[in-house]
C-alpha cells in the first residue's frame, strides 16, 4: 500500500474491510447456518442448533481476542453476525422455510446497516479530530513477504510500503525487508503486538523514532590571534580550533602535498547550502538546499575551501583534499526519524562517500536495529562513520547513533581543552574521540557566517581530518583511520572521559607513512 492517493486509498480498504470475509466470518456463518438447519429439521435438531450456538461462541471469542479497538471489534462482529444472517436465510429460502427466514432477514439487514453507521461515524470522528498517527518500522525475515502479515495490517494500519525500495536482497537482506508502517497512535502497541507474536514472519518491531537538534548557546568572539598564518580566509583569526588541533601545521604540509584522489565527506543533516561562496567549489552533490543552516554551518567545518581568500578555513587545502556530499537526515525544522537518518546512510553509501558525518542523534535505552543495520550497511562497504556524542552533559553510552559498534564518538572541548560544558561523555564507548566545539566560526545560510557550539561542531572538524586523510590513502580502512586519530591525538585532563583530542598534523603525517609502505 502507498501513502500516496492516502485520501482514496484509506476509504476504499476500509469499505473493503468491512465487506470481505475472513475465516472468523466464515465460522460465524458455519454456526448460522447450523442454526438453520436445525431449525428446519424435521426430526430433533437440537443437537446441530446446539453445535451452532457452540461454534458461534467460539467465533466471538476469537473477534474479542483478534484486538483492533472495541469500536472496531463491534463493527466486525455485526458485519460476521449480518452476512452469517443472511446465508441462513437464504438457505431457509432454499428450503421452502419463508416464515423460519424473515427474522434471519430483518436481523442481517439490519446488523449489517449498523456496521455501516457506526463504520461512517469511526472514520468521521477520525476526520474531524485528525487522530495522531505514529509510524512505525516492521522488518520481516529474509523469506517472507509483507502479504504473510497483511492481515494484521489490514486490521490496525493506515498505510504500508517499504521504507528502502531501491535496496535488494542480494544487497542487504535486513534493510531490504524493512516497512514502513503508519498507523494511529491508539492502535500502535496492539499492532506491534500482533506483529511480534508472528514470530514466523517478523523479525523486528520498533517506533520509527524522531530526533530532533537541541544546541547550546554560542558566543560571537573576537580575533583570537593576531599572528601571520598562512591561511588568507577573513575569518581564520577567529578560528580559535585551528590551534587547537594543529591545522596550521597540517596546511604548511598539505601545501606542497597533492593527493591521491579527492575524498568524499557526506554530510547528513538538514541539507546544505550547496551555492556558499566558501562551498560551492567543493560541493558535489546531494541535496542542495538548507532551510535550517545546521547542515550548511557543519558543511564549512568539515570541508569548505582553504585559502581562497573567502570566509573560513578547513582542513581542505585550497578545495584540493575533499569534495562534500549533502542528504538531508533532518528537515527544515531540525527534526528526523530513524528511516530518515538510515535512508541519508544508504544513499551517502551509495554515492561513494568515504566517511559519513552525522551531527545528530538522540537518547534511547535500546539502540534502533534499523539505524544499526544501516550504518553497518555502510562499515561493510568501506566507509568511516562519524557521529556527534551529544549535548545532554550525560554518558553517550545511551546516544544513537554514536554509542554504536563501529563509528567514532566525538565529544567537545572548549578554547582550555577542558571538556565542553554540555558534552556528553564517551569513554564508555569503543571509539572516543575529542575535537573543539564551542563558539566555531562557519559558513551560514545566505552566504553568511556565524559561531555555533555544540558536539554537532566538532564531529566535522574530525570528518574533515579524516576526509583528507582518505585523500592521502584512500585504502586506509575504519579501523586503521581510528587508530591514528587515538594514537595521534593529545592526552588532556578529561582524556577518560572525551577521549584524546585530535592532532591534525601529527594524524596526516602518519597517515602519509602508512601510505608509502
């Protein structure tokens, strides 16, 4: 089912609904007409009447077990009662028994009439309240097909489709199984109760969980330096994480240092202002606006030219080292679920991407298995995946997407190298990493610029080091990329909780040795 043509398709399955049979119909009408027939024996036949009343029983007790709401159980059970009527009454009929039937009659007719009424008034009531809806994500096994739960659905759901169509089984066979399920929020836990029980069919059940971004204030700052640099971007005085992590020193190397290839960094956010006089150079493709600037402003961290006499400066020398992808994992209002972010992950993998930077997440006490699957979809095809460890001051060890197997957990530092006073901390995780994140100058929507702070910051300044990286070896796998970020990095007071924090220098001249060997 699509939720496109939503405003036809819902009224015509839900008439459908209420008109087809299932097998509790079918027992129901099995029961009437025992009933029938007893009442048109000749002989005794009490005993089949007493079948039917037994089997009648039995198929009202299943309606009340099957859920879907109490309204719309009392709308089944008068269909089943209404369409079971008037089957006995058409073999009383058959059976020259008029007089036995009319009361089958007028009691169908008029069972089936109330279906409809209070059918109307359901589907008006939802209407004129616009009942919530919540989406849901179903994965089903690797040999089965939606129509093996589509009686469920048909039951709780408004609408089904698979939330990756372009995936194939022979590509990933648990992102190819996915569905993505909207449904009223009233209904959501008795369908995924029902989906969960059919253990044959389904292998996950979870809320496709929305995430939204939450910053801490930044501070407008002045020239940090009045020093000669190298750089000759207006803004790079202001760029106090510059020293922080030893960039100056990286661009006197990369200076003179071709690379193998370009590296491509996505970043997967709000989008990105792909027309950013300090962008557009670098810019290659994706989505191409940001009505928000979060992803723009993270965009010019990781990547934006170098040199060029325009706004700020990045680890991307002269726009030689990196060319930047934009998907839009959060929308204009900073707000995206779990099949967004793992939709952002797949075509980011898909497009070629050699490191993936999330500046996103939220808190959860299970990690989603959707957004896991995803971003082990993109581990396994040679992808460096970062991720921001949050700004909750609390243990990123709960944060998704950073506290799961495989990506880099970056926290923030201020201007002392102290752990950033919002910073979620991620010594609890398998790879910490520390970079700066408060009051960073980037590029902003309209060609502007501005500080923003956050951990949403300083996982660019690490994706853009380990963009250029890439650039150097492009063979350089996840593991071997993280161990030169640690082993490179400098130990500080709060290295056991943040990690080390980034040495851009010292990680690209290891990263060239490694390369010559």
């Amino acid at each position: 089912m699509q939720p496109r043509g939503y405003l036809i398709v819902v009224p015509l399955r839900g008439i459908s609904q209420l008109l087809i049979m299932d097998i509790v119909t079918v027992i129901t009408a099995t029961a009437l007409l025992l009933i029938a027939i007893g009442i048109g024996h000749r002989g005794n036949g009490s005993w089949v009447i007493l079948a039917g009343f037994a089997l009648g029983i039995g198929a009202v007790i299943a309606r009340l077990w099957s859920g879907g709401g109490f309204i719309q159980v009392i709308i089944e059970l008068l269909r089943d009662g209404g369409i079971s009527l008037l089957l006995a009454a058409a073999y009383m009929g058959f059976r020259k028994l008029a007089e036995n039937a009319r009361p089958f009659v007028i009691l169908g007719v008029a069972s089936l009439a109330l279906a409809g009424l209070l059918f109307g008034a359901k589907h008006l009531w939802q209407s004129i309240w616009h009942q919530t809806e919540q989406s849901v994500l179903v994965e089903l096994g690797p040999d089965d097909s939606i129509l093996e739960v589509e009686d469920i659905l048909e039951r709780f759901a408004e609408t089904w489709e698979r939330a990756f169509p372009e995936l194939t089984l022979a590509e990933d066979v648990d992102l190819a199984q996915v569905y993505l399920i909207s449904v009223s929020s009233r209904r959501a836990e008795a369908m995924m109760s029902a989906l969960r029980a059919d253990t044959e069919n389904v292998d996950h059940v979870e809320f496709n969980v929305e995430i939204s971004l939450s910053l801490p204030p930044s501070d407008e700052i002045e020239d940090q330096s009045g020093s000669t640099v190298l750089e000759n971007d207006p803004y790079v005085a202001q760029q106090w994480a510059l020293d922080a992590i030893q960039a100056h020193e990286a661009h006197a190397v990369l200076e003179n240092t071709s690379p193998v290839r370009k590296a491509r960094v996505a970043i997967l956010d709000t989008g990105v202002e792909s027309d950013h006089e300090d962008l557009q150079a670098v810019y290659s493709t994706g989505v191409t606006r940001d009505e928000h600037g979060h992803g723009t402003h993270c965009a010019g961290i990781a990547g934006a030219t170098t040199n060029n006499g325009l706004g700020v400066a990045s680890l991307n020398w002269e726009g030689r080292f990196i060319e930047l992808l934009g998907f839009q994992a959060l929308g204009d209002a900073g707000r995206g679920s779990i099949e967004q972010i793992a939709q952002a992950i797949i075509d980011a993998t898909r497009a070629r991407a050699d490191v993936i930077s999330m500046s996103l997440g939220s808190k959860s006490d299970v990690q989603p298995r959707v957004l896991t699957n995803a971003v082990e979809y993109a581990i396994n095809r040679g992808v460096i995946v970062a991720a921001s460890a949050g700004n909750a001051n609390e243990d990123a060890i709960d944060h998704f997407p950073s506290n799961i197997d495989g990506v880099i957990a970056v926290a923030a530092v201020d201007r002392d190298l102290a752990k950033a006073g919002f910073s979620n901390t991620v010594g609890s995780l398998s790879r910490p990493i520390a970079a700066p994140g408060v009051d960073l100058v980037s590029s902003f929507l309209e060609g502007t610029y501005k500080p923003m702070s956050g951990t949403s910051m300083a996982t660019p300044v690490v994706t853009g080091l380990l963009g250029v990286m890439r650039s150097m070896n492009p063979e350089l796998t996840a593991d071997e990329a993280y161990l030169i970020l640690h082993e490179t990095a400098t130990e500080v007071t709060d290295t056991p909780v943040v990690g080390r924090v980034i040495d851009a220098s010292a990680a690209l001249e290891r990263t060239m040795r490694t390369a010559t060997l």
